[in-house]
C-alpha cells in the first residue's frame, strides 16, 4: 500500500483543485460537484480541464455529481463518506487528504464533516486541508483533531444557531443572535466569546461564523 487519495469539492474555478494535485502527488482523486440548474456548462469546462490535468499527473480520476439543492448535510456527509471509502479500497492508499476549498458552502462544509467522521473511524491517515477565511491562508491538520466539541446545552443552542447562518453564507450578529434566541445581547456576546475561545466560532466582517469544527459539533 502507499500513495494518496485526494477528496475535493469543485466549483467553476478549477485552481484550488489542481494546486492541491500539484501540492499532493496523489493517485487517486475523488472530485465532489454540486449539481446546479443552469451552470453545467462553466462546470464541464471546469472539469475538463482537471480531466486533462489528472492524465498528466498519471491520477485516477472519480467525479461524483452531488444534488446539494435537495440533499441535506446529513445525506451529503454520508455520499461523501462512501464514496471515499470505496476509493480507499480501490486504490490501495494509505492517506487520504480532503481539500474542501472550493465550491458552495454547504458542499466544503460536508467535505470537512466527512473527513472528521472518517478520521475518527479509521484513526491515523485522514488528513484536513482548509482555507482559513479569516487570516487568509491554507493549514493542514489532523482530522481527527477537530472532532466535535463537548458543550453545553445553552452553549450548544447559540452554535446550532450560528452554524445555520453559515451554512447560508451568512454571519450572525449579536443583535440577531440575542433577538433570534430570545436572550440577553451581554448573555448572548459572551457565549459567542466562549465559542471563538474554544475554535468553534471566529469573528468576520459580517458577524459571528462558525468554524468548520464548530459546525460538526452544532
């Protein structure tokens, strides 16, 4: 056994998919699409291109076409799972890297849910790739790493919250979150503190979003 399998979502920018090839030299790619009314044709653009460009690297290539506008997070974390699983199977690797960089929100944040899942079932070789909104930049770590978080049961209702909004591409302000929850905004400001404190939330232009490891633990 040996060699990478890498697991991407993909939307009509195919450079975060192919950088990511170029960094890991795998040899096997699974390629997560949204499929979207009215946009199929930038997609298939987009896909040829990363067709070519697997070829050339000598990496198998899977593209699995996942219906994000009636699937929930559940059923898309589970597709997800599956497929890679199948792969690692097949292909004989003994690492697997999600890069969920690219594409709709609710399609990256799946991608990051299953690499969670998968690292605490399978234990070492599942590794995270993520684009860190707030600073910028790209940071690798162990999947298993960002398991769920333990939280309480007012802790937990402020999060389920949050990660809904970003979930739709919104963040929360404490405003919202104080009317919304029916609570306090100094209450309310101060959970949202205790959650950016533990890596569950952090602070954008826009309001309060939850991080990837605080949208497994909602």
């Amino acid at each position: 056994m040996g060699g990478v399998l890498l697991a991407a979502s993909m939307g009509f920018d195919e450079r975060p998919v192919t950088h990511a090839m170029v960094d890991m030299r795998p040899c096997c790619v699974a390629l997560f699409v949204p499929r979207v009314g009215g946009e199929a044709q930038r997609l298939e653009d987009a896909l040829s291109f990363v067709r070519r460009f697997a070829g050339a690297l000598g990496a198998r290539l899977e593209v699995y076409w996942l219906d994000v506008g009636h699937a929930g997070l559940e059923e898309l974390v589970y597709m997800v799972k599956e497929r890679v699983r199948g792969l690692l199977g097949e292909c004989g690797v003994d690492r697997v890297v999600f890069v969920p960089r690219a594409g709709l929100r609710v399609l990256t944040v799946a991608l990051t849910v299953a690499a969670m899942g998968l690292a605490l079932e399978l234990g070492q070789g599942v590794t995270l790739l993520l684009w860190e909104e707030s600073i910028g930049t790209v940071y690798e770590a162990d999947a298993a790493s960002l398991a769920p978080a333990e939280l309480g049961g007012e802790e937990r209702r402020v999060l389920r919250l949050l990660a809904k909004r970003t979930l739709e591409g919104y963040g929360l302000t404490v405003r919202e979150a104080a009317e919304l929850l029916g609570a306090p905004r100094s209450t309310v400001h101060r959970r949202l503190q205790a959650l950016a404190e533990k890596g569950l939330a952090y602070r954008a232009e826009d309001g309060y979003r939850a991080t990837p490891r605080g949208i497994a633990s909602a």
